[in-house]
C-alpha cells in the first residue's frame, strides 16, 4: 500500500533533518605565527591575513598599514626582504598548501610581520630619481660614484649605471640571437641540450610555463651544432654582463668596509680556488611566450615574484619593458625599465649581498608580469638577459 501523502512528507523532512550541509573543500595554506595556528584560503584575502598576523602578535585593532608585510619566520635576521601580503598566493603549490580537508597532512608555513616604522606608508609617493651611475667612474672606484649606487640601492632597492657602447651593441645583438635560437633549434637539441653539475646547477637550454631560455656560466659548455654560430655572440654579453656586475658588488664591498673581510676574488672562486666545471655566476637569455605581452592575462605572470639569491643582479633594458620590483623599504611597486635608457642598466641586491651587509641592502622582490600595458612600440616576444653574480658554494660568508 502506497504511503499517504502526509507520511512521505513526515519521512522527506526527517531525512532533511538529519542532513548536514558540507561546504566544498576550500584550498589554501596551514599557517603558524608565534603561537597561533590558522588555515589561510588562498587567493588570500590581505585584510584576514593582516588581522592574524596582528593577532598572534598581541597587536589586534591596529591598521593594515601598520604591517610592512612578512617574512618567513627567522629570515628577517639576515636581511631577506619582507613581502607583501598578497605575495602569500606564491605558496599555493608547496608542501604546506592544500585542502582544508587534509589538514593534518599539510607541512605548517612559519611566518613573521614586518613592521612598518610610519604608519604613513601606506599613502605611496612617486620613487625618487636617481640618476645612472657612469660605469667608469665605479670602475676607478670614486667614492661619489660608489655612495649614488648604494644610496639608490638603499633608497629604491635598485640603481642604474650607465655602460659603454659596447656593452649596449653586445646586449642588442645577444637578443637577436636569443629570438634565432628559440626560433630555429630543433626538437632535439631543446631536450637534449642541457649539463648538470653539483646536483641540480646547470648549463645549457630550459624552459619553464612564461618562457624558454639559454643558461651560460663560465667554462667548457658543449654546443649544438645548429647554436655555433650565436656562440659568439652569447659570450661577448656574458663578458659585458659580469664587467658591470663585478664593478658594482665591488663598489658596494668597498662602501660597507667588507672587501678585506670578503675579498671579491674570494667570493667569487671560493678559499681555495676549487676547481669545477662551471662557474657560480649564470646567465639568462630569456625569450618570454606570446602568452607575455599587452594581450596577456590579467593576474597571472610571465615570471612569478622572486628575490635572486646571489650577490648583485645586472640587466640590461629588456625588449618589452615590463619587470615590476617592490622597494623593500616601502614595498610601493615599481616599474624600473620605464625609467631607463638604452645605455643604463639595472642593478640590485641578491640575497647573499643582504646578508653580508647585514640586511643594510635587501633583496627587491620582482617580477614579471603576464599583462604589460606599456608595449607600445614592442614586437615580438619578449627578450632579456638577466646577469647573476653567485658567490662560489664553498665561500665562506
């Protein structure tokens, strides 16, 4: 017998009863600051993160700007640069991201705020102007030349010095090799073409989802046949490059009294001259994808933040002026190729570099983003040459 219409109501609203309504499972990063603990949801809403860090730190109701950002825990004591909040969203594919549904298996991300010293600093000024530094006069070591480089890099996190022409034709010619050789090389060659030394370093051709690059460092690097007529060409910018990023870390040694303590030589060849394959210092002759440019998609990046983590970082103006870097002193965002000319090239500060000033200079974080709205005039796709200058593994800091 058929139950009444009355009785299958009763029964449809006992099971509803008994139902529990279960969010979807939200994605985000397990979080700990002093003693408290949180699951932040990524893309991390700023104001949410702002309150808990303010909150493990005894400090709720205070303003966001009394934050300057964060940084792992610890990592302030050797001068690594604070990030802003909305950086957080670059931990989305770590071992401490997943599902809130799988917290117990999440790795705990330890982080600290940076205090801001004026709470001003949220209303952001135009960055001051800095004029380029001739690379000439760093060259003949004239201390006004080495206090404009460290007082721009102090400043605004970055500097430009002014090269010979040279250096400019070299880097020129470099991009018009880094667009044959991603246009011309084979399948073969990409996949192959590749040297691995000490673990993960290498030589040779890589790619990643925004780009396709040439990785050189010093030594005897194999060439594929179809590349040896760029050979050349790559060598004389690397040449050009590591000239004016040894005459600035070399300035900037001499301005913080630390050339004796750490001879640049030393730095850059270890204590014992060890011999090895390749050198510390690398290269890149970047060609970003068509996805990179004024039609890219908002939000998403054709090189994600970042700080290098070497002595000092050297580029010359890239094809596209597009590379976004926040002052580590006010965390207001820059765009430094906007401000340069053919002649002057960018330089600022690696990790390495922060820590042996004892965090007097930071590491800029920067990047690359997907969207460049200043292309005006640009074809093709993006090329630059970004120069690192490593200490060597076994030196002693």
């Amino acid at each position: 017998q058929r139950p009444s219409a009355s009785t299958r109501m009763q029964v449809a609203c006992a099971l509803l009863s008994r139902l529990r309504l279960v969010s979807p499972p939200k994605h985000g990063v397990q979080l700990r600051c002093g003693a408290r603990t949180t699951f932040m949801p990524l893309p991390v809403d700023t104001k949410i993160f702002a309150d808990f860090l303010l909150g493990a730190c005894g400090q709720t109701g205070l303003p966001m700007n009394a934050l300057k950002g964060f940084v792992l825990a610890g990592e302030g004591d050797f001068g690594m640069p604070p990030a802003p909040l909305e950086m957080l969203n670059s931990f989305r594919n770590c071992p401490c991201a997943g599902l809130d549904s799988d917290i117990g298996a999440l790795d705990i991300l330890e982080v600290e705020p940076v205090w801001a010293k004026d709470a001003s600093l949220a209303m952001l000024s135009p960055p001051r102007s800095f004029p380029a530094v001739p690379l000439s006069d760093l060259r003949a070591r004239k201390e006004t030349a080495i206090s404009a480089l460290v007082m721009a890099l102090e400043e605004q996190g970055w500097a430009s010095i002014a090269v010979e022409t040279d250096k400019v034709q070299a880097m020129q010619a470099s991009f018009e090799a880094t667009r044959r050789l991603v246009t011309n090389m084979g399948k073969d060659d990409r996949s192959s073409w590749k040297t691995k030394f000490d673990g993960a370093r290498y030589v040779g051709f890589a790619t990643d989802a925004g780009r396709e690059w040439l990785q050189m460092r010093t030594g005897d690097m194999t060439w594929p046949s179809t590349v040896v007529p760029l050979k050349e060409t790559f060598e004389l910018a690397f040449q050009a490059a590591d000239d004016v990023a040894r005459q600035a870390c070399a300035a900037v040694l001499q301005h913080y009294k630390l050339s004796e303590s750490n001879p640049l030589e030393v730095l850059l060849d270890g204590p014992q001259r060890k011999e090895s394959a390749f050198g510390a210092s690398v290269m890149r002759f970047l060609a970003y994808r068509g996805t990179t440019g004024p039609n890219g998609r908002e939000g998403s990046w054709g090189s994600s933040p970042h700080a290098d983590m070497g002595l000092v970082t050297v580029s010359s103006p890239s094809t596209m002026p597009a590379l976004e870097l926040w002052n580590p002193k006010t965390l207001q965002r820059q765009t430094p190729e906007s401000y340069l000319k053919e002649h002057e090239w960018l330089v600022f500060a690696g990790e390495t570099l922060g820590f042996l000033t004892g965090g007097a200079l930071l590491a800029p974080i920067h990047g690359v983003p997907a969207k460049v709205e200043n292309a005006d005039g640009c074809t093709g796709r993006r090329c630059s040459a970004p120069f690192f200058l490593r200490a060597a593994p076994e030196a002693k800091l």
